[in-house]
C-alpha cells in the first residue's frame, strides 16, 4: 500500500528493486548553504565513541569509533562499521534510556520474504527467494522492538528543540548500565550506588529499607520490559488470634502480573497478614521482585530445562503467555563459566605464599589491618563502611577500579549486600580494614560499576580473573531493638540478663556452661568480666560468622586473663544446630538459651525444648524470650515523632527485631515452658529483667527449668557417646587450632 502511494505521489520517485522512496527535488542552495556553515570551523573529524552489539549473543559488545567529517553525514561512517551498503540501507531505532537524548540503535535492513502479489512479482525480477533476518536479541530487548543483524548504539542526532547536531559517547559501561537495569533488582543497585555489592533485600522494613520501595521497583520493572502496570489489592483479613481485640484489622496483599494484551502471566497470593496496608503491598511487591529475580538467573538455561513451575509458594505462572512475552531476553546476558571453575579463580589467586581465610562461597580474607576497638557490628545493627572494588587480571597482574564508595551504610542481617561482603564486615570493628578477594560477578554487573574502562575488557577471560574488595568498618549503630532497651533500662537488658546467669551460676557452684545459640558470643564473652566458679565453657551456634566473632573475641580476652594470671577457664565452640544432640555436651551444670527462639519457627523452639530436656539434660536451663506485651511501652520511648506515635496507635505492636519468627506474651511463654518440663521431669519457676512482674509484666521474661531427682532405675546417661554431629571451630587452649 506504501509502495502503490508513493508511485502515484508528486515529487517522490521509487525503485522497483530496493524498496526506497526519495524525494525527486534536490536540496536548496540556502539550505545547503547553511549546513556547511555549520562546519566550516571544524578542521579535524569529530570522534564519538559507540558500542557495537553483534548479533551472535557469545560475541562480546565492543567499543567503535564513529568518525564525524565535514561534507559527509554521520550516517555514512554508521553504514561503514555495520558493513551496509551505502546509509540508504541503515534502519535507525526508537530512542533508547532517557527520553531526553538522542542514543539510538543503527541496524543493517533486512532483506524480507513478501507476501503481496506486487511483493513476489518483485521478488521475482530480483531473483532472490532465501532471504533470512537474524534477530539481534540483545539490542531488541533494550529498545523494544525488532532489530537484525549487528547494530550500533550511538548517541548522535537532531533534537526537535536545537537544529544543531547533538553527540555523546557511548561506552561499555553505558550499555551494560541499561542492561542491569532492565534486571528485578537493577534499579535498587543502581540507587544504591553500590551495583557490585547490594542485593535486593529478602525482607522489608520501613525502619531500614534504603532506596526506592519495593513497589516502585516492581512498577519500574514492568515498564521497563514493557508490561501492564502491576495490579494490586490489599484486603482486611480475620484476626489470627495473637492481636488484641482493639486492633483486629491485619491486611493481605495479592499481586497480578499482565502482558501489555492484558493475558496474566503471574499472580502471587499469600496467608502472610500485616497490621498495615501499606506493609501488606510492599512485601508483597518483594516477593514478586524477588521470585521474578530467580527467574532471570537461569535465563541462560534451555527453554525446556527452564524450571518455570505452574504453581509454587503462593505464585501462580501462566508459562505458555510468560515465555513468550519474555522470548526476547533468552540469553541476552551471555554465557556464565560453571561453579567450580569460578571457586577456582578466587583460589588461583593466591599464587604466592598468602595467608589467607576462607569466607563463604569462595571468598578468602587476605588481611586485616589496625587497632581492635572492641565495637563490632552485630545482627541487626546497621554497619557504614567504605569499600572500594577492582578487577585484578591475574595473567597479566593488571588491575581495573570498578567502583568506590566512601559511605555506604546497610543492616546485618537483612540481605542488603552480598554475603562475602557481610561476612567480612562482621570480622572488623570501628576503624579496622580488611581485604577479600572473590569470585567474578556477572559480566553485566562487573562492567556496569565502572565509570570508564578499556575497550579491551569486553575481551577478557572470566576465569583469569577475581575480585579484590578494600573494606574499612567507619560506625555502627547498634540494633533498634538495643536502642529501645537502652532508652529505658540502665543498665541494659543485655546486662541484666547476664548477670541473672552470673547469679544463677553462683547460687548453683557450677563449673560447666552451654550457650546454645551463642552467636557472637556477647553471654560468654559477658561472663569472662565476672567472677564466677565456671570452668568450663561453650557455645553452640548454627552461623559461621557469628562464631568466628565470637572466636576473635574470646581469643583476645582469654589471652589477656592469662597474662594476669588469673584462673582461665577452658573454651570450646561448636559448630551446629541446637536441635542436634551432641553427647560431648551431655549433663552439664547449667544451660543458657537467652533471647535465640524467638529467631525460629515455633515448632523449632519445642523441638529445641525437647532436645535439651530430654538429651543434653543439664541440670539447670535458663531461658530468655521477649514479652510481647511490653512492646508498646518500648517502642513509644524509641519513637522520635508524634507522626510516627500516631501510625503506631493505627494498629498493633511491631515485633522488637524484623529477623524475630513469634514473640510470645507471658501466658504463651508459661504455657511453652509448663508442658516441656512435666515432659521431661523438670520443675520451672518464671521471672524476667526490665521493668517488674506487675502489668505487663517484664520486658525480657524468663523460665528457670531444674531438674528434678532421677528414679534409682534411671540410667545417669543413656546416650551414645560417639553421637558427635558438631564441629568444633575454636578451642581454648588447643595449640593445634590458630588463632583468631
């Protein structure tokens, strides 16, 4: 229909064998006139960087120069780098990122098959029936639309508001910036500044999530792969019988998914209630970031290996209308080298004589630099550090500044950074430095943090190279959870639930102690300022990291007792689930369990109940929980606003730390711990620290479970001895074991 117009149009001439309209009227001298003027001080070529994206996705992008002469039009030089025959035969895209510039994709035409009658007569007289168009799927899926062959991506043009020509480089850096961000998460890296270290976050806070919501994340995301805008509804669901009658309402959230044609291609629905309809939204935007961001990590894995499973976790997928609106971003993101290979190129790293320490997932901490000033970060305390990234080659010993960041402040615990990176920082205190290497990220983050690298990097073997991260601990702030414990209590509840066990440990003479669930080892590391007649002691912990902690503290602080000569207990940590008996830590003294079983699930705390009573059987259990009914009173002292005291009011208490599974009230609590001690033959008292037992009762509450008299029958112990599931990661004194 095209073609028969422009045949009949005065001024147009067509041509039966290329398809092209042009004007028959050549350009008016004044207009030629004026367009040279705008050159006629330019003596040497203007140069403009590009990228060039082939259409094999195991090609790598590559940068390109485009070089803009007088008396010849830029698309002329564009032509050349694509190999088309003359510009007549380069197609030029919509525009690409921001609306305000001129970056576009250049792209050969394609020959086309037609199907009209006046097509094949066509096709016919130039004599060619096997025409074929390659698709370039990385450049389709940035603009949007359909782009063959190799294309150029160039910011270079005419604006509608300046006659002048508009030029900008584009770079390596720019094209893997709008691939990332086309990604769940790539939007809260990049506002984060931090694209090589932050991870979209597992959970939402309104307390601690930095950057935009996860709302405004999943709304980005589908505009930006061009899908309907996110649907949401929150609806009031039926109390759950924890929430005062006073505030019943909790909210559900549903979210659905739908093509730019309207077909659904994904609803997520989910029994989690929040006292907030704005919470409600959020985390369940996270969720759908979260299982979309696993979804784009196997994207290199074969259409019928991908697991794209109908329904699953509250997620309901539509595959058929999901793959085809998604076809276009297989595989755009290049090859990844396998696990092994990648472990093995942190490792080869060390081809000198380097003392290093494994971290996790293939990271080793080289050093650590500077004076301890004994102020750690912990779980849910919020760590600034500066760290600073690069690239190291190893074949050619060459290294490449990919990011720097002075300040970046994220939460211990909430999934904000990359593990390596948590791992490390919990090793520092305040002023201390370290440095890990790791494995190499995704191409697209590794080149996006970079603000200007060699062209010759797109080239390089992943394999040959890793990661180097310069880490400094610059503050942290304690968790909020200890800030509204201290604004009321002096001292605080952490202290004065040592120092319940410090008497407890006196009153009783005991001479062996363990902490299950001993984290960083703050209790044991406690009771060391103490005197007590303990002479032994251990901790149990499921976390590495929390263990090496406590390892490095425990270390430092014995040390010190010995050189004073004064009486050194023996110290032992474990590695391993307190759900697990070990028969080495059979019938000792007193166990200690303080503020842990609120971090599981409820049904883990009565397995835990269980265990303990009924196999470690120490003769004195001590163990510590929150009492729910003193959170208002908490976190009305912790509120810095009458605006933040009014949404408070609006709804039920929040629990005192978002890593925390329930928080029982004093009647759950005594229910618990009544029906585990006349299970095993315990007796139980109850008490607690902060505030009184009047209403409503302590801030920490308390059961103190003894051990009642055994039957003559009873066996004294009737375990297997060579039941020993823990690891033991740190010993006082062992000389076998370095330390920490």
């Amino acid at each position: 229909m095209i073609y028969n117009a422009a045949k009949q149009s005065p001024g147009v001439s067509v041509s039966n064998r290329n398809f092209w309209i042009q004007s028959q009227r050549p350009y008016s001298s004044e207009a030629v006139d004026l367009a040279l003027q705008c050159w006629s001080g330019i003596s040497d070529p203007i140069r403009v960087e590009a990228v060039l994206i082939p259409c094999a996705v195991e090609d790598e992008p590559k940068m390109v120069s485009l070089n803009i002469s007088e008396n010849e039009h830029y698309m002329g030089d564009i032509a050349l780098k694509l190999s088309a025959t003359d510009s007549s035969h380069v197609l030029v895209s919509r525009t690409v990122d921001k609306a305000s510039s001129e970056m576009r994709f250049y792209f050969p035409a394609p020959d086309v098959q037609f199907v009209s009658d006046l097509s094949k007569q066509l096709v016919d007289d130039r004599g060619d029936r096997n025409m074929n168009c390659v698709i370039n799927k990385r450049a389709s899926y940035i603009s949007g639309q359909t782009i063959y062959g190799d294309a150029v991506l160039a910011n270079v043009g005419y604006t509608r508001r300046d006659t002048e020509l508009q030029t900008d480089h584009v770079n390596l850096c720019t094209y893997y910036r709008i691939l990332l961000r086309k990604l769940p998460d790539g939007i809260y890296k990049i506002s984060k500044d931090s694209i090589l270290v932050a991870e979209l976050p597992c959970v939402y806070t309104r307390t601690s999530w930095k950057g935009p919501s996860p709302r405004d994340l999943l709304c980005s995301f589908c505009r930006l792969q061009r899908l309907s805008e996110p649907y949401f509804a929150a609806n009031r669901c039926a109390n759950d019988g924890r929430i005062a009658k006073e505030n019943p309402d909790m909210f559900k959230c549903s979210v659905k998914i739908y093509s730019k044609k309207r077909d659904l291609l994904l609803e997520y629905s989910t029994d989690c209630s929040w006292s907030k309809e704005t919470d409600a939204i959020q985390n369940s935007a996270l969720k759908v970031l979260i299982w979309f961001n696993r979804y784009f990590k196997q994207l290199n894995t074969p259409v019928e290996k991908l697991n794209l499973p109908k329904s699953t976790d509250g997620f309901t997928i539509y595959p058929n209308i999901f793959l085809q609106e998604f076809a276009m971003c297989l595989s755009v993101y290049g090859k990844t080298s396998g696990g092994d290979s990648r472990t093995c190129s942190a490792v080869g790293y060390f081809s000198m004589d380097t003392s290093y320490q494994q971290l996790e997932s293939g990271a080793f901490l080289t050093y650590i630099d500077g004076q301890d000033s004994g102020v750690f970060p912990s779980h849910g305390s919020l760590a600034c550090i500066s760290c600073s990234v690069q690239l190291f080659m190893k074949d050619s010993r060459k290294r490449y500044l990919l990011e720097v960041n002075n300040e970046f402040e994220f939460e211990i615990g909430a999934g904000a950074v990359r593990n390596q990176l948590e791992s490390c920082a919990t090793q520092l205190s305040v002023n201390q430095s370290a440095c890990f290497v790791d494995q190499l990220s995704d191409r697209d983050l590794s080149l996006a943090a970079a603000c200007e690298l060699s062209p010759d990097l797109s080239k390089i073997c992943r394999d040959s190279c890793v990661l180097e991260f310069s880490v400094k601990v610059l503050q942290v702030t304690e968790p909020l959870e200890d800030r509204m414990e201290k604004a009321l209590f002096n001292p605080p509840l952490s202290k004065q639930r040592v120092e319940f066990a410090v008497r407890h440990i006196n009153q009783l003479h005991a001479t062996t102690l363990v902490d299950f669930g001993c984290g960083s080892g703050s209790l044991l590391d406690s009771l060391l300022e103490h005197p007590t007649t303990l002479e032994k002691i251990v901790g149990v912990d499921i976390s590495r990291k929390g263990l090496t902690r406590a390892a490095k503290s425990l270390h430092q602080k014995l040390s010190k007792k010995l050189l004073l000569q004064s009486s050194v207990p023996t110290a032992v940590l474990y590695h391993g689930s307190v759900t697990d008996f070990d028969s080495r830590l059979y019938g000792f003294d007193i166990g200690t369990c303080l503020e842990v079983i609120e971090h599981v699930e409820e049904d883990q705390a009565s397995l835990f109940g269980n265990v303990v009573l009924s196999s470690f059987c120490p003769a004195v259990l001590i163990v510590s929980t929150p009492n729910y009914e003193y959170n208002p009173i908490l976190q009305r002292s912790a509120l810095p606003n009458k605006e933040e005291e009014q949404e408070q009011d609006a709804g039920p208490c929040k629990f005192r730390n978002h890593d925390h599974k329930f928080e029982w009230t004093r009647s759950q609590f005594q229910r618990w711990a009544t029906v585990l001690a006349a299970s095993h033959n315990y007796s139980v008292e109850f008490s607690g620290v902060g505030g009184s037992s009047d209403e409503p009762g302590y801030a920490s509450q308390i059961a103190v479970f003894r051990r009642m008299a055994r039957d003559q029958g009873e066996s004294s112990r009737n375990e297997d001895d060579s039941h020993q599931p823990y690891e033991v990661l740190w010993e006082w004194p062992n000389a076998s074991v370095p330390s920490h």
